[in-house]
C-alpha cells in the first residue's frame, strides 16, 4: 500500500471531484483514478459512490476516513520526531495560514505575541487556501494554522484530534464600487430577478467561500446574483469589486480602508454581515519544544483584551503595547 493513495484519498475526499483532486495532487485524473481503485482494492471494498457529483464516501469509506487521517498524521509526525532528533528541525516552528489572514493579520499578531516574550525559534509560514492547509495539518507538514471560522461551517480540523483557540473576530460583509456620483453602491443588493447583480464569489477551496455557503449568506440576503467570476483569492476579489466588476463578499479587516476612503462601499445592510472567528489550530498531541513553548506564549494570554480594531489585532499594533493581563480563551 502507497501513502500517497492515503493522500490521494483525503483529497477526493475533501474536493469531491476526480478532476480537482486529480489538479490538487498535481497527476492527471486517469492516473489519480487508477490510484484510489488500487486503494480501494487494498481495502476490500468500494469507498466512493461515483454515480452522483460531488462524489460520497460509502459507509465502508465513512470508517475508512480517521483511519487513513490518523495514518498519515501519525507517519509524518513521526517522521517530524525522527528529524527532530537529528536536531534537523527542532528549532522551526511552521505555521499554515489562509492567504487573507498571512498578509492582514499575521505579521502585526506575531510581533504583538514577541512584545510578551522574544520567540527563540525560526518561524516559517506557508500561505495557501484552506483546502490546502488543512492537508498539510495532516501530512504533519505544519504544526499550526490560522484560519477564518464559524459555527456553521465544518473543516477535516474539527476534531477531537486538534485544538484550538480564538485570536480575533471579524466581519464578513457584501461590498462594491460606488457609483459615479458617489451617492450609494454600484451594485446594492438585492437586486432583481430580472436584473442579477454580478456575483464575484470564491471557489470550494477557500475558507471564506465555505462560511459564506454554510452561512448561507447568499440566501439571507434574498439577493439576485449572478456569478461571474471566482477565485479563492480575497485580494483578487476586492480588487475586482474595486474596477465595478461586481458585488463580493469581504473581511471588514482587509476592507475597512476601502470603505473609508470611498474606494468601496456596503452592498447591503448591516443585517446580513456575518459574524467570523480567526482561530489557530493544532493537533493534541505533543509537538516539538519550540512549538508547545510558543503555544504556552500564545495560550497564555487574553486577545481579546487586546482587540483595538475589527480583526482583533489584523489593523495594527502599538509596538509599545504593554502586557494585556491574564485570562483564558474561549
């Protein structure tokens, strides 16, 4: 049995098509296809049911699945340990995080987390959409990940295998160009029927397209839209719905400028913001020196004590910021 049909499991999992998994894993679909029926031959028995899109997991695959997650997890934890102890990797802590919140949040939250106490390890960060950092959580190629979260949305991270604790809060709210004459939105919601408003959306890949679809963001507003372009890129999106090429939604934290300066306005009412968490996770198990140290450092302390701005400390933070007090995180 290869690993690698483990990963490939995962990925058509997670995806739900032959084709974008296939894409993901970088070999063409008739090769990835060949490769889950080898697994599903090793198995014994059939883990996908292939006549409805998305693909399902049978039953059998549905008791496969924290089989072949806590498999790989513990291999490349392993392999991690081994390195380790060839001093290889003791002194790195790697983080993964969605490629929104590496540019506006994680820069200004790290150099708040070293105002407490300097780091004493090389931190090295991997910016990817969630589809991607929740695989290299389990590949055991990351120790944590700092993502968007809402209680209406599930990730292969909810789990009693992780855990986690929140940083910050943030917005999700539907955003425009204004019109010529500056006096509203070009594109206000709803819009009608007859006359869709053009949707910039995300792809299945992104962590905000899943809180959107589970939040059913699109449904609440009772909006007429209709898609005409994705990516799982935030700052494509915004950039799009900055040149009036559509209505999007977008993190209040990476907006907020926007808004201000008139670059974009609201779409719609206040109503239908959606509420979000960011949130950093990890696995239970123990982890390498430098990463439960600077856990400890993390866990330690209050965030939201230290909340000046929507997204927690993704606007800024005073490099003079004194030690918030203690507390516990929710």
């Amino acid at each position: 049995m290869d690993v690698a049909w483990l990963e490939d499991f995962l990925a058509l999992v997670d995806l739900g098509h032959f084709s974008r998994a296939a894409e993901q894993r970088c070999i063409t679909q008739p090769a990835f296809s060949r490769r889950v029926r080898a697994l599903e031959e090793w198995v014994g028995t059939s883990l996908f049911t292939r006549d409805v899109l998305p693909v399902t997991l049978t039953p059998a695959g549905e008791r496969f699945r924290p089989v072949a997650e806590e498999t790989l997890r513990r291999l490349y934890q392993g392999r991690e340990a081994a390195r380790e102890a060839g001093r290889m990797a003791a002194a790195t802590v790697r983080f993964a995080s969605t490629q929104t919140l590496s540019v506006s949040f994680f820069p200004n939250w790290l150099k708040a987390v070293e105002s407490f106490e300097r780091v004493q390890a090389t931190v090295n960060l991997t910016a990817a959409h969630m589809a991607a950092c929740e695989q290299m959580m389990l590949r055991g190629e990351a120790q944590f990940l700092l993502c968007h979260d809402h209680p209406s949305t599930t990730h292969m991270l909810a789990s009693d295998q992780f855990r986690s604790l929140r940083l910050g809060t943030d917005l999700l709210l539907p955003v425009s160009a204004p019109r010529p004459d500056g006096t509203g939105p070009l594109f206000a919601l709803p819009g009608t029927p007859k006359a869709p408003l053009p949707l910039l959306t995300y792809t299945g890949e992104s962590g905000l397209g899943r809180i959107l679809a589970g939040a059913r963001a699109v449904e609440r507003s009772e909006a007429s839209l209709k898609p005409v372009f994705a990516s799982h890129l935030t700052s494509v999106l915004i950039a799009m719905a900055r040149d009036a090429r559509g209505v999007t939604w977008a993190p209040m934290s990476v907006v907020a400028d926007d808004l201000e300066r008139g670059r974009l306005m609201r779409a719609g009412g206040a109503d239908g913001d959606i509420p979000i968490e960011i949130r950093l996770y990890r696995p239970r198990a123990r982890q390498s020196p430098a990463a439960e140290r600077l856990w400890s450092l993390v866990a330690g302390r209050d965030w939201d004590a230290q909340a000046g701005c929507v997204g927690s400390l993704s606007c800024r933070v005073d490099s003079k910021t004194e030690r918030p007090p203690e507390g516990k995180l929710s």
